[in-house]
C-alpha cells in the first residue's frame, strides 16, 4: 500500500513537470538568446572594450591644452634685531595669498600624439573584434549546453524503457520457468541484465542533473521542454571555401591583424621620440599681502623648445624593440591563421564523422529492431533462450543509444563549423536580442568630452542606464 502511494505521489509530481515544460517549450535559439543576455563573460569583455575606448580619448587630450591652477597661503612669523632696530628684538609677522594659473599647448612633436591617438583606434577596433570572438565561446557554449540535456534527456528515456523490457522478459523467464520450459540460470541472468540496466539508468539521471546544472550555468535558468533541432544552419559547400571565408572574416584573425596595425604606428612614435619637441607655455600669477597692501601680479608667454640630443642608447633600443614586438604579433597572426584553418578542417571532419554515423546508425537500429523481434518471438516458440532475447535487446538499446549521441554530435559540429569562420553571431543568426553596439560608447568617449559639455552629459547618462555611474 505504501510503495503504492508512493508511486502514485511520483506520477502527480511527474505529471506537474511535464506540464510545467510543456508550457515553457525552449528552442535551440531560446538557449543562445538566454546567454546572450546573462553572460558575465560578454559584460566583462565589454567594459574591457569600453576601457581601450577612452584610451583614445586620452590620446586626443594630449593634443588640447592643459590647463591647471594652484593657491596658497603663507603666514611667516620670526624676531629679528639689527642696527634698524637700535638692537632690540623685534617680532615679524607677515600674511600673504597667491594664486597662479597656466597653460600648455603642445605645438610640434614630430607626429607623436597623432600616432598615439592612431595606435589607440587600432586597439579599440581589435578589442571589437575580440568581442565578436567572445560573443561567439558563449554562443557555442550555450549550443553544446542545450544539445547536451538533450543527449541526457533521450538517454534517461531509452534507459527507462530499457529497464521496462528487461523487467518483461524477467517476468515471462518466471512464468516460463514455474511450468519448467526454463532453468534457474535463464531468471537469474534476467535479474542481472535487470540490476545492470537500473544502474545505467542510474547513472543516466546523474548525467542529466549534471547537464541541467550546465545550462544554468550558461543559459541563466533551468531548462524546460528543450524541442529538438529543427534544422542545421547553412554552411559552406566545401572545407576549402569555409578556410578562405574564416581567413577573411574571423575575429580573431582580424583582431590580431589590427595588433600588427598598432605594432606597425609603435615604430614610427619610437622613432618620433628623437625628434624636438615645440610647446607654448603661458602663466598668470597674483600675490596679496592680508595684512598690508603689499601685491604682486604678473604673467609670462613662452615657446619652449626641446629634443635628446644623447640617453645612453636607450631610444635607439625603443625603436629595434617596437621592430621586435611588431615582428612577435606577425608571428603570432600567421600562427592564428593556421590554427584557425586547421579548426575549419576539424570541424568539418566531425560534422561528416558524424552525418556517418548517423546514416550507419539508422541501418544498425532498422536491422537491430528486426533481429530482437525475430528472437523474441522464436523464444516464446522455444528455439531460442532468455540469454538470446536479452542479447538481442542489448544490441537494439546499443544502436539507438549510439543514434542518440550522433544526432547531438551532429548539430554540435555544425554550429562548431559556424563559429570556425565567424559567423556564430547573434547579427548572423538574427536572435532577437537588444545587441550590444561598441560604435556608440565609442562615438560619446572619442573626442574626449568633459562632465560640463552637452555630449559628457550625454555619456553620464549613458553609464547610468548601463548602472556605472
């Protein structure tokens, strides 16, 4: 009475979950956009982005004067005695004000500034790009996430009717046994094929926890009622178009060919260094006597001008390691190109492992299907033994089990195939959601507006919606 109870409660409960699914039906692109908008890893990448946006900012401040301002006050107190004073100590107590305000502007530097501000616009333009190829990990982690609840999911229900078959022919061996058509071993092996497959089902939910606990992870919630995959996304017909379209448009390639740009600026600002430097300089000084009516005001404009003339062989040594450091990020883009051509190669080499399987799997569950019901029914004639139904049934459960797997490995390479040449985008596969622009923050921060003009009011409202402010 109480197992039945309690199998009764299981099935209520079963029951509300599987209605609870069915009204949160979840698609492949459901999944993606859940990660697009809670991914920590893509805010990270993000405000990173934001940072090498106002290092151009502070590149083109460089060129603008520099204002400053300083004030003190001095009170200077002591005794004195001398011939003035017919050698009596006198006390002296003097309080002043001053004030000082000056200006810098740099006039010539041979180009210094302007390629400063040139290298900082090729940082931010690879750090997009870097991005992009972040936006893409999450992408694909919440693809393999989704598919792989989705292996767990069909593999607890194989493993359950697996369990349920097993627990038939256990129950027809001890019927057949009880009228003598069986021996003791043909139960007992039942029982144990039964013992096992408990285990594998066992084990089985222990994979679907740990998936479910992986698409939180990168989804943001629980999974619902995950719809198997429609379709594939379009690919490139050939292994070698998809190489020439990852060389041209993958970020990572991209993102490193415009480190080669900033290396390349490096040189010529390392080589600028030895060159003057022309600076207009001009100053405003007020000093006020508190107690007498003692001033000073005054002011001074200049043209300063200046240059190494020797340093020991220490900018010589900027400009061969600026070289150095250029040839490094050469180096390591032609490395970038050949490991990402070579991920093309992979991911195309799995897809087409997996299409055969997929195709061989087919074969092997049609033939499979008809073997364990030939066996079955040649067992309830007796030309055939428990151990030989149960065999049948493994290689039935083994075969779809095995299309299982190559079904999910199917579409993990396809979409592997897409992030391999870039296009693993929300832009390129149109999920609805608010994407996030790099363009603006960059169009509010590039001209290096101050708190008090209209356009750094603008950014400040900009960080508030974005909570950083």
């Amino acid at each position: 009475m109480a197992t039945r109870m309690k199998l009764t409660t299981f099935a209520v409960a079963l029951g509300l979950a599987i209605s609870a699914s069915a009204v949160r039906a979840e698609t492949l692109a459901d999944a993606m956009i859940g990660a697009y908008n809670t991914s920590g890893l893509l805010e990270q990448n993000r405000a990173v982005l934001r940072a090498a946006d106002e290092d151009v900012a502070q590149a083109v401040a460089a060129l603008r004067p520099v204002l400053s301002w300083s004030a003190d006050a001095t009170r200077q107190f002591g005794t004195s005695r001398s011939a003035s004073t017919n050698n009596t100590i006198v006390p002296t107590v003097s309080n002043t004000i001053s004030g000082s305000l000056s200006a810098e502007l740099t006039l010539f530097d041979a180009g210094r500034n302007r390629l400063a501000i040139e290298t900082a616009k090729e940082a931010v333009l690879g750090t997009r790009q870097s991005l992009i190829n972040v936006e893409q990990q999450v992408l694909l982690s919440a693809v393999e996430a989704y598919l792989e609840v989705r292996r767990a999911i069909e593999t607890v229900a194989l493993r359950q009717n697996n369990v349920r078959l097993i627990a038939q022919e256990l129950r027809a061996a001890q019927e057949r046994f009880e009228v003598g058509e069986v021996t003791r071993t043909d139960t007992s092996l039942a029982e144990a094929r039964l013992a096992a497959a408990r285990s594998q089902l066992a084990a089985a939910e222990g994979a679907l926890a740990i998936a479910q606990e992986q698409y939180l992870a990168v989804v943001g919630r629980r999974p619902g009622n995950l719809q198997p995959l429609r379709s594939l996304p379009n690919l490139p017909d050939t292994v070698d178009l998809a190489k020439a379209i990852a060389v041209r448009e993958h970020p990572q390639i991209q993102s490193i060919q415009h480190q080669v740009a900033a290396a390349e600026l490096n040189i010529l600002r390392a080589k600028a260094a030895m060159k003057p430097t022309v600076r207009l300089n001009g100053r405003l000084t007020v000093t006020e006597g508190i107690d007498t009516e003692r001033f000073n005001r005054g002011g001074s404009v200049g043209v300063e001008a200046g240059g190494p003339i020797y340093q020991g062989g220490r900018l010589t040594s900027l400009v061969r390691q600026a070289i150095a450091n250029r040839d490094a990020t050469l180096g390591q883009l032609h490395q970038v190109i050949d490991q990402v051509t070579q991920n093309v190669g992979n991911a195309y080499a799995q897809l087409r492992i997996a299409r055969a399987s997929l195709d061989s799997t087919d074969r092997q569950i049609r033939a499979a299907t008809v073997a364990f019901r030939g066996v079955r029914e040649e067992a309830a004639l007796g030309a055939r033994t428990t151990l030989d139904v149960l065999n049948a049934e493994q290689e039935l459960l083994n075969a779809r089990s095995s299309r299982i797997s190559a079904e999910v490995d199917q579409g993990v390479a396809a979409y592997r195939v897409l992030s391999t040449i870039g296009h693993l985008t929300a832009d390129d596969l149109q999920l609805n959601v608010p994407q996030y622009d790099p363009v603006d923050y960059y169009n509010l921060v590039k001209d290096s507006p101050v708190n008090l003009s209209k356009q750094g009011q603008q950014l400040d409202r900009v960080l508030r919606s974005l909570g950083k402010n």
